[in-house]
C-alpha cells in the first residue's frame, strides 16, 4: 500500500460567505463616516468619551445608537463652546468689577479768635449778651462736650490778630485760633456718579464762604455785592440737596443724614443773614458766616 497521505479539498476553492462579507462593509462604512464627521470637530475625543457602550447596550436599540453617534445637533463639544465662555467669563467680570474712583472735597483753614470754652449753658448766655452790646461777630460750636465761642473771621491770619487786642478789652483769656478742615475724599464707582456731582457743590460751597470771608475784609458793605453772594450759595445748596438725595447706598446712610442736616441749616442761615444785613447788622450776617463755616467742620469731623 502506497504510503502517500492524502489531503482531500486542500486545492478546493472556499465559498465567499455574503453576510460576513457585508456585515464587515457596513462596519467599515461607519467608522469611516463616523470619522469624517467628527474629525473636521476638534472635539472628537470628547465626544467619543461622552458615548458609553455599555450603557448604550441597556438602554439603547441600534438606531437609537446610531442616531446618538452622528446627530451633533444635541451635543455641544468643548472645542465649539470653550471659547464663547471664556468671552462670557471675561465681560462678567469687566461689568462686575467697576472701577473705584475719588472725588475730592479741597481742604480750608480760617483764622478766628477764641474768646471761651464753656460747659454750663448759663454761662454762654452771659457771653452772648455781652457779645451782642458791643457787636462782636461770633459763633460757638460744640466739641467735646463744650462749647467753643469764636469772633471774627479771615482767611489770614493779620486780618484776625488786628482784633485780638480790642477783643481781649472784654475777654481777657482771648486768643488766636484757626480752623483747619481737612480734605475729604468720596470714594465711588460709575454707579454711584453723582458723588463727583456732590464733591463738586461742597467745593463750589467752600469756595463761596472764601468770597463772603473776602468781603467782609475788605469793609466797603455792598449790600448787591452781598446778595449775590447768598444767591449764588442758596443755587450751591440746591443742587447739592438734589444730588445728596440720590444715595441709596446704606453704608452712606450717615453720610447723606449728616450733609442734608447741614444743608438745611445754611439754608436758614441766608435768610437770617440777609435780613440782618439789610436791617444794617453786619456783624449779625458775619457771625453767622463763621456758624456755616463751624458747621462745616463739624460735619466733616463726623466722617472720620
């Protein structure tokens, strides 16, 4: 017997199996397409991690798996919105951070004599009585729980000491002061702009004490002279009630009660000293220059 193996069908051709064959076609037909449209999107690797198979083999049919890979019309990828929000990110912050700014208020000094410090409310009266017999242009202003009596007025100091002997006739412990009201800084954003409307009427107020100081001084009386100045400061004080009103911020609540408190009691004063002044009391209208200007002081100490 012949010792030659035989192989039966090895040189016999296989037959082409179909469904294999299209079963591998629609695949690659996916992944092709799947490839092309996700490669033009640089978030194709987020967009892969965002497709669980094992989830999508639960809970989801074939089509619904096909549907979730190529419909881009429900997913939004990091590259296609990254940066929309870092331009969102940057215009909150632009609008929510508003840039602080300082309005200045100038500083003033005036000179004055100081004629006593006085606790006891009878003994004020006294003064006052003594101070109206001989026309002494006075004022007092409470600090410390005492009352400081002050005459005269000016912006130098000579004009003040000229005074002082005279003065000393009457009050023995008599003495050259000065008044310095330092600078006062509001410190505000674009919403709250009418703080520069407001350090502007308290300068145009400082600068419109300086020109009544500056009359006074010079001793010619104007009584047209004189009433300009008060209309000009009553119009000052009208805009500044105006633009004080509009703070609705609570951390300036003391701020506006203290400012529209002094507004309203320089408004009283222009129209004592007009009348006083016409009645030919000048000394009355100076006095009460001095009172505005001690107001002043107060209430911008109260802000410290």
């Amino acid at each position: 017997m012949s010792k030659r193996k035989f192989y039966r069908n090895f040189n016999k051709r296989k037959k082409f199996n179909v469904t294999k064959g299209m079963t591998i076609t629609l695949c690659v037909c996916i992944i092709g397409t799947y490839a092309y449209v996700n490669l033009k999107d640089k978030g194709f690797e987020d967009k892969l991690e965002s497709i669980s198979v094992v989830s999508s083999i639960k809970n989801l049919s074939m089509w619904d798996g096909l549907k979730k890979l190529f419909d881009k019309s429900d997913v939004i990828t990091s590259s296609n919105i990254s940066s929309e929000l870092e331009e969102l990110e940057k215009d909150k912050e632009t609008n929510s951070e508003e840039k602080s700014k300082v309005a200045s208020v100038n500083e003033m000094t005036i000179y004055t004599i100081q004629v006593a410090s006085i606790e006891n409310q009878n003994d004020l009266k006294k003064i006052e009585e003594v101070m109206q017999e001989y026309k002494f242009p006075s004022a007092n202003m409470t600090l410390d729980d005492t009352k400081k009596v002050q005459v005269y007025t000016s912006l130098e100091e000579d004009k003040v000491r000229k005074n002082l002997e005279s003065t000393r006739t009457y009050f023995s412990d008599a003495f050259l002061t000065k008044i310095e009201i330092p600078m006062l800084s509001l410190q505000y954003t674009d919403s709250y702009s009418y703080m520069e409307d407001i350090a502007k009427g308290l300068n145009d107020l400082i600068e419109n004490y300086k020109k009544e100081i500056e009359y006074w001084d010079l001793g010619k009386k104007n009584l047209e002279t004189y009433n300009e100045i008060l209309t000009s400061r009553n119009t000052i004080l009208d805009n500044l009630k105006k633009n004080t009103d509009k703070i609705n911020y609570s951390k300036m609540d003391k701020f506006k009660e203290n400012l529209i408190s002094y507004i309203d009691e320089v408004e009283e004063n222009i129209l004592v000293s007009s009348k006083n002044a016409n009645e030919n009391k000048n000394y009355i209208s100076e006095g009460i220059l001095l009172s505005s200007i001690q107001g002043y002081y107060v209430f911008v100490n109260s802000m410290k």
